[in-house]
C-alpha cells in the first residue's frame, strides 16, 4: 500500500511539477537597425504566459540604451501617440504581442546604433517570474514583422 501511495505522489508531482512551474517565455525578439545619431529604437517579440497564474512585466532593461519601457501606440482622435504602459498584465494563458503599430519596447538614449546582423540583449522583469534574459535580432531598417504566418 505505501508503495503505491509514493508512486501516485511520484507520479502527480512529475505530472505537475513543470506546468506548476511554467510561467511567461518570451521569444520573437527583433529591432530594425537605426540610422547612425538615432537616440530611440523599438523593440518587437511575443510573450507566452504557459503558466496557470497571472504574471505582470515590471521593468524593461538593456545595456544599449539608457532606458527601456513598454509603449503601446493609441490613437487620440486624429492623432497617434505612443504611451508608457507599465506594469503590463499578462493573463495565464494570455500570448501578448509586442508588434509594429502596437505594444513594443521603447529604447531611449540608444548608446549606438543598432547595427543589421547584430543582436541586442534585453531583461525583462516579472512580478513572479523573476528576470528573463532575450536576444533581440537586429534585422533591416525597413524589416517588417519577421514571424508573421510562422507559428512557434
């Protein structure tokens, strides 16, 4: 009898063990090069929360630029303005995008330009999760989105 109970408890917490864990994942992380004297960049990528609990992005962090935050773009009438959206709520379950024309990663006081073929390391900071370290892939300066049609 107490073998088959240590096996159920075994069982269960394998079963249980990496969803309980699982929280949000972010991937698709890319930026468009900048002109040389550009001082702002946006950065674009998805978030994942695989996770049964609600998360929130706290802090945005990167070593190539003074300051990072996330901006969403709201149109105000006849006017399109880009507004400073955090914390950012992420739903369990909830995949939230960061894309052209929309939420996105503002870097500001870029301490370089952002170079083609190069990639840009970027922190994120979640109430729980806890800090997630992403590369972003420098593409073009004229890149549209590069995962549009592609499912990950």
């Amino acid at each position: 009898m107490n073998r088959l109970i240590v096996s159920l408890l075994i069982a269960t917490a394998l079963v249980a063990g990496p969803a309980a864990a699982a929280g949000p994942t972010v991937t698709q992380a890319w930026a468009r090069a900048t002109p040389p004297g550009a001082t702002v960049a946006a950065v674009y990528l998805a978030i994942d929360n695989a996770g049964g609990a609600a998360d929130r992005l706290v802090s945005v962090s990167t070593a190539v630029a003074d300051r990072a935050e996330v901006h969403a773009t709201v149109r105000e009438g006849d006017v399109v303005r880009m507004r400073r959206i955090e914390p950012l709520d992420i739903g369990a379950g909830e995949r939230v995008a960061f894309e052209p024309g929309g939420r996105h990663l503002m870097l500001m006081g870029l301490q370089a330009p952002l170079v083609q073929g190069s990639r840009i390391a970027i922190t994120l900071e979640f109430e729980k999760a806890g800090r997630i370290s992403v590369e972003a892939d420098v593409l073009a300066g004229d890149a549209t989105d590069p995962h549009v049609g592609h499912h990950h």
